[in-house]
C-alpha cells in the first residue's frame, strides 16, 4: 500500500513590491506564499534524517528570494518560486504554489487576491 507523504508551508508572509501600479513599486504591501508539496519521507521519518526530506526553512528561502524580485504580476512570482522548488527538490510528486496579495489596490473592498500554479 502506498502511503501519500505531504508537507505542506503555510502563511509564508512577506512585505514585496511587486505591481503594475508605480505606487506598488514604491510603497510595496503584504503577501503570503504556501507551498503544498507531496513527496516520500518515509526514509527520512524513519531515520530521523533531515537530508532525506524537504528542508522547511529551504523553501521559505526560496520564497523570500523570488519574493524580492519585483515583477509586475504575482504570476510571474508564483511561476519563480514553483520552478526553483521543482528544481531543488525534484523528488516532489505533486507541488502546489500559492501567492496571495493582501488588501490589493483596487476600486472596491478586497481583502485578497491569489494565484495558483499546481501540478
């Protein structure tokens, strides 16, 4: 029987300037990243080994790195931050990457705007 392995980080938040707007560039807001991974610990959970497994504060590293490169869509961001994960860990299974923008600059009440690339 195979047994599903996930980790997943949740509520990464992060300050970042990203935008279309030239204010967003300057003035910048919040953002949460979370980063929902399937992969096999099983080795790892055995052993008690943290070189057989995703390194939590690696991802967050990744994060915050492609979160300090402005780009103007979060799109873009989301797409950085999935692909270096991939890289880095090309042992996931399945990866799911989520990069929400609290409170966006918009002509009207919203609290949150997201996007979310999945394999």
């Amino acid at each position: 029987m195979h047994m599903k392995n996930i980790i997943n980080i949740e509520g990464i938040k992060l300050y970042a300037y990203h935008g279309c707007l030239e204010e967003e560039a300057k003035i910048g807001a919040n953002y949460m990243v979370d980063v929902f991974m399937e992969t096999n610990f099983t080795e790892a959970a055995e052993s008690d080994d943290l070189s057989l497994t995703i390194d939590y504060c690696a991802i967050y590293e990744i994060a915050k790195k492609q979160m300090a490169i402005r780009s103007k869509l979060i799109e873009q961001v989301c797409m950085r931050i999935f692909d270096e994960v991939k890289e880095r860990y090309p042992e996931i299974i399945k990866l799911k990457v989520k990069v929400t923008k609290l409170l966006p600059p918009m002509n009207g009440n919203v609290e949150k705007v997201s996007v979310v690339m999945e394999e």
